[in-house]
C-alpha cells in the first residue's frame, strides 16, 4: 500500500482506495449496491437524500457514504439490521407524497425509486395522511417537462446548472412538504446542455418533451458510440429498435466528455431515421427522378468512368478513417477537396464540449488526405471537372452552405451525391445521381477528435437496406462482388429490463 491509498473493509470485503476517496466511491469501486439519490460522481456531494447510510465500526452513530471520507482500518456495511430499517424509513419519506403514476410514468422501466424500492424498500407502509398535491406537466422551455409531484428533491439538477453549465436556471422554491423545483422568473431551461437533467433525474420528474410517450424503454435495445455533431467525439448511447434509434444519452469517458453531452449531439438521430434517408439510388432524368438499386447505379457509374479522365472528389469531415483511405486508393488521379461546415462567428468552442467545427472526423480526413485542396480553389477554378463526387454530409443542418454549393456542383455535366440523406437542392439532371450511403448507425469504423483521439464506431443495425458503406461503394466501383444488402423486417420485440443498463 502506497501512503496515497488507504485500505478499508466493506461488506467483509477488503478494497484499497486513493486517499479522499468517499465510501460510496469505494461501494462503486466494489460494485456493491448501496440506496442513494442525490449523490451524482460528476456533481458535488448534497447528502439530502440520506438513503446511502452505512454502519462504521467504532461510530456511535450511522454516517452517509457520500460525504464520508474511507481512512485506513475502516470496517463498513451496509447490510446491518440497523443500516436496512433506516434506508426503509428513508425511501417511506420520499414515497409519502409520492403518486401512483407507475403505469403511466414515461420513467417506468429505468426509474431508480422503483429499482431502489424493490432493492433496499418493500415496507409495510405506516403513513395514513393524504399526499400533498403539486402541479404536474410544467413546462420548463422548448425542451423539457417538469412533474413537481414526482420530484424527490435530489437536487442533481440545480447542482448541475449551477456547476456545469453556471447557468442558474433552477432552483428549489418554498418550504416542507411545499418544496418544489422550478425556474427563475424569465429564465426558461433552454441551455445547450440542459436535457442532461433529464439523464440524472432518478425519477420522471425531467422528462424530455422529444422523447417522452414515444417508446417504452423495455422496448429498446442500447449500443455504445460515438457523437457526430462536432470534433469533440464524445461517447454516447443510442437507445433504438427495429424502427431505427430513439435517442442519444451520454457515455462516461473522463478523456472526452466526461459524464455529459450537448443537446445538439442528442438531436442527430433523426438524420438516421428512415424518413430523413435516401431509400434508394436515383439517377436525374430532367424532371424527374429515376430509381434503381445502389448496386445497379454504382454499376453504371463505373461504365461512366471508363471515358473520363478528370475526375474531382468533395469531401466532408463526417465519415470514417478507414472510409476515407478506400476513397484514396481508388480515386488514384482524382482531385480531392475538402467542403467544411458553416461555422458562425464566435463559434469555435463553448467552452465546455461543442465546438464549432461540427464534423467527428476532420483530424481523420486531413490525416489521409494531407494536401487535401479547400472547396474554395474547387470554385475559382475555370473548368468543371467530367464528373464531380460529393460525399455529403451527414448532418447537413451544419452546412447552412449547402443550397449555394449545390448550385455550384450542379455545373458540372456528371454529378454523384453520395449521403445518407437526399440532396432537395440537387435538380433531376441528366447525368445526375443520388447514392445512398450508410449512417454512423450502420457501419465500423475510426474517427479522430480534435484532440487526436482515435475511438472506434461498430454497427448497429441496418435502418435502410440499400444504404452502403463507402468502402463497398469503391469495391463495387472496382468491379468487385459486394453483398446484396437484406431487406431487414420490421417487428417490435421485448428487449427485457434485465439487460437494460443502469441510468442512475
């Protein structure tokens, strides 16, 4: 044992700590379950809740693990008669006001009072007096809803306003049973991070106005990735099923994000949905579009190429590493030129994880592609090159460019727009084309952040069955074979809660 850790007994069992380690750190440590409400690792310690009670050998009294220190020789259990009546007691309090709205409840299925309650709770109940009544549906902003009867008064949510974003827009209000989270007059929650409250919310009193009524949880399967909405990569879950993903929830990485994410990050799955894709390549026919199979266009294509010589690539920083070599290898006399996001000004880092360059992989594509030509040359140059390749973005809503320079791409007499989703500003010329191509849901890979991180991305589920990877795009560019991508059937399965992470 070095003299920055101590040792300590918990449970019967031995675990060394860094010293200033709390004991419910040192219960996570172990993996032990302990109650507990209040207490967030990415928030300051509270102790209002007083569920997280441990017995200490030597002290007279019990002690809350968040906000006791473990010192060396500390003998700990939670499991003591004495330690469980209390943890009873103090659920019944947070219960006594509590209302019945299980079966209803949009937190049903990852609520830590239900977990909690079944856990460490399954009293006989001693309260005869009638709950206290609050107001129930309060709009908070643009994006959240507040139950203040289903509120325990945690307040991981002020503390989160008050220390991560410092922007103070709660508050607890009046006194006793009275108490009730709320906004400052004129100071609606609207803040880039504010449906993080909803995240460390332990019970449905934050839900977000998105999300709630729309699935079940028990309904959802949840995958680890990687955000795509700016250079900082953070890691995030993506809760989906057969219809496609439904949300966007952070994932604990102390090199990245930390424990939270911004509100624009979350939004970006509905550019995976299979309303906002390109179900099928199309080929411009004057007027109108002509549809064909991604298989059957790339094929035409490749003809195509064959009579022409010069060739022209756009690229933007949303695809992968491995994607952007494969471009490389295949397009050997190609010019490559690198379209970036719209950035306003004074938009390059807020100071806590949104940056202005809204794309995952830009240190991956200049990484490739060192000499890669700015679209501005692309533009001031006198001839239009033969054919002229857009790998598009993903998340065009970052480029407020995109009607302006798709008119300038549309001078050329052979145009592939290749994106997840469709082009509305690319007319139905002849020579035209639109090919669908895979999301970050649907593929493996490597982006690098600003930092120069490289994190892998593997895949989900296919949302859109003629979507490819541009990998396979220049395989089949190249004449390879390629998998005839499935059509995958829709039918809604029960995912069971016991394969449901821990949200709290």
């Amino acid at each position: 044992m070095s003299e920055k850790t101590v040792k300590c007994k918990i449970n019967g069992m031995e675990v060394e700590v860094s010293k200033g380690t709390t004991v419910i750190q040192a219960f996570q440590k172990l993996k032990k379950d302990i109650a507990h409400y209040c207490w967030h690792p990415g928030l300051s310690v509270a102790g209002v809740c007083r569920l997280c009670m441990v017995e200490i050998e030597g002290m007279n009294k019990l002690q809350i693990a968040c906000n006791t220190e473990v010192q060396e020789g500390m003998v700990i259990t939670n499991q003591s008669d004495q330690v469980k009546e209390a943890v009873r007691w103090g659920l019944e309090f947070h219960l006594i006001n509590h209302p019945l709205d299980c079966p209803i409840c949009d937190q049903a299925g990852e609520c830590s009072l239900q977990d909690q309650y079944m856990k460490f709770g399954t009293y006989r109940p001693a309260m005869a007096e009638p709950k206290v009544k609050k107001r129930k549906v309060v709009d908070l902003g643009s994006k959240i809803v507040l139950d203040t009867e289903r509120c325990i008064l945690c307040s991981r949510c002020v503390r989160f306003t008050e220390e991560v974003t410092k922007t103070h827009e709660l508050g607890i209000f009046n006194r006793g049973d009275r108490s009730e989270i709320g906004i400052f007059k004129d100071k609606p929650l609207e803040n880039d991070y504010a449906l993080n409250t909803v995240d460390i919310c332990p019970v449905g009193a934050l839900t977000s106005k998105e999300f709630r009524f729309q699935q079940r949880v028990w309904y959802l399967k949840t995958a680890e990735s990687v955000c795509t909405g700016c250079s900082t990569g953070c890691n995030i879950y993506v809760d989906y099923n057969e219809e496609g993903p439904w949300r966007v929830r952070p994932r604990y990485n102390s090199e990245v994000n930390g424990h939270w994410m911004c509100d624009t990050g979350r939004g970006l799955y509905r550019n995976v949905r299979r309303e906002k894709r390109l179900s099928k390549a199309q080929k411009g026919q004057g007027e109108s579009w002509t549809f064909f199979t991604s298989l059957e266009a790339l094929k035409s294509i490749a003809k195509e190429l064959e009579s022409l010589s010069s060739q022209a690539v756009v690229l933007t920083g949303q695809y992968t590493i491995e994607e952007y070599q494969a471009l490389k290898d295949f397009f050997k006399t190609a010019i490559f030129y690198h379209w970036e996001s719209s950035k306003k000004k004074g938009e390059d880092f807020d100071g806590l994880l949104l940056r202005g360059d809204r794309n995952p992989n830009t240190a991956g594509l200049k990484e490739i592609f060192s000499d890669i030509k700015s679209l501005e040359e692309l533009e001031k140059s006198a001839q239009a090159p033969e054919i002229l390749f857009i790998v598009g973005p993903e998340n065009p809503e970052f480029f407020s460019d995109l009607e302006e320079k798709t008119v300038f791409f549309a001078r050329s007499k052979k145009v592939v727009w290749m994106a997840p989703g469709p082009n509305k500003f690319l007319s139905p010329n002849v020579g035209f084309w639109q090919i669908p191509v895979k999301s970050f849901f649907e593929k493996s890979g490597t982006f690098q952040n600003e930092k120069g991180l490289k994190q892998k991305i593997s895949k989900v589920q296919s949302v859109i069955s003629e979507a490819l990877s541009l990998l396979e795009v220049t395989e089949v560019l190249k004449g390879e074979e390629v998998k005839k991508p499935l059509y995958e059937p829709y039918f809604k399965h029960n995912q069971f809660l016991s394969r449901k992470e821990k949200l709290w």
